[in-house]
C-alpha cells in the first residue's frame, strides 16, 4: 500500500489538497506519526508541530491497551474492559502515574518552543496509522482543549471502526483507506522502522512551512 511513511505522507497530502482541506497547522503523533506529518506540512506549506500522546497497557498484559493519555491532563479509558474487574482500577493508577512521567519527558523533548496557540485555528492532526483510535482520541480532545477552531485528522489507513470512533470528536476525518479487516499498521508499510527520537527533532527543527 505505502512504500515507506514519507510515501504515505506525500499520498497523504495530495489527497488533502484534492479534498479541500484547509488547516493552519499540521500536528503529528510522535514518533512515526511526525514523519508522515512532516511531508503533509512540506506539501501544504504549513508550519509542523506535535501532540505527545501514550498508550496506557492493562495492569496485568501491558501490550494491550485499554486508553491513551495526552497532553494538557486528557485520559481516555476503555470503560467496557476496565468494568469487568474493579482490582484493574486501583492497578491502572500507578501505570497512569508512570506514563504521565514519560509524557512529561517527551513534552520537555519535543517541544522545542511553547507549546503553540491553537487557539482559532484549524489543526490537521496527522498519524501514521489508527487501529483503535484510543490515541487518537486524546490527541483530539488535548488539540480541543487548546481552543482549536477545526480539527481534521488525517492518516494513511485506518480501521472501520476506528473512523467511527474518531467520528464522534473530529470535524473531519481524511483517510486514505479505511480497512474493516484491519491488521497492525506496519502491514500497510513496505518499510516500516522504528522511527527515533532524533529523527523527530530533527524533522521538527528542520521544518520551514
């Protein structure tokens, strides 16, 4: 489908020009959500930012996520898993503890300036892919709570159900493939390494819109 995430972006960012879609901003979701983002802010001549997010692992199977935690104090839990055993709660608040630690870091990382004002503006929030769309989520409601004017998000594949997820919090979801058998997001990759935090500061300190 997508020969590398710099391919996907660059297919990305003719279909948003096709669209329509008007944004004053491009925010990624660090790390491999930044190099797609970063060839549509190159392509749409717009200033590129991101929106530091984390998933938050099952107190007792940490590979399954059951939210996401974002900046500006967003979690997003999956009621329905975490209902089934109330012990998951009490659990649940030491992992969140931890990954707000780990999100502060990467806050104190990647952003090299303030954070920018959003407020007003029209946000293209870009990943490179969208399984459950917990992430996602939180990435929207934090851009939300930054007073944003318009939200799109945009990715180059993403689930059914994920899109019917994001339906409820985006104004607009631009997808270039919508997949009801979805499968991990590196499927869709022919090249899909690990992106680094050293490759994300060296796209957001590079980037000129």
């Amino acid at each position: 489908m997508f020969a590398s995430r710099e391919d996907a972006g660059q297919k990305l960012a003719r279909h948003l020009k096709q669209e329509g879609v008007q944004g004053d901003l491009v925010v990624g979701l660090p790390r491999g959500g930044v190099v797609v983002a970063a060839e549509v802010a190159h392509e749409l001549h717009l200033p590129l930012d991101v929106v530091i997010v984390r998933k938050i692992g099952h107190p007792w199977h940490r590979e399954f996520a059951v939210g996401a935690l974002a900046e500006n104090d967003v979690v997003v839990l999956d009621e329905a898993v975490i209902s089934k055993n109330p012990l998951i709660r009490t659990d649940l608040e030491d992992i969140i503890a931890e990954e707000k630690e780990r999100l502060r870091n990467y806050q104190s990382k990647f952003h090299l300036d303030a954070m920018p004002d959003l407020s007003g503006k029209a946000v293209i929030l870009v990943d490179d892919g969208v399984a459950t769309g917990a992430t996602t989520e939180a990435a929207v409601l934090s851009v939300r709570k930054r007073n944003a004017r318009r939200i799109t998000v945009a990715a180059p594949v993403a689930s059914t159900n994920a899109v019917e997820r994001l339906q409820r919090f985006a104004d607009e979801i631009c997808v270039l493939r919508i997949d009801p058998e979805f499968d991990a997001v590196g499927r869709y990759y022919d090249t899909f390494a690990q992106t680094t935090d050293e490759e994300v500061l060296e796209l957001l300190s590079s980037h000129i819109a």
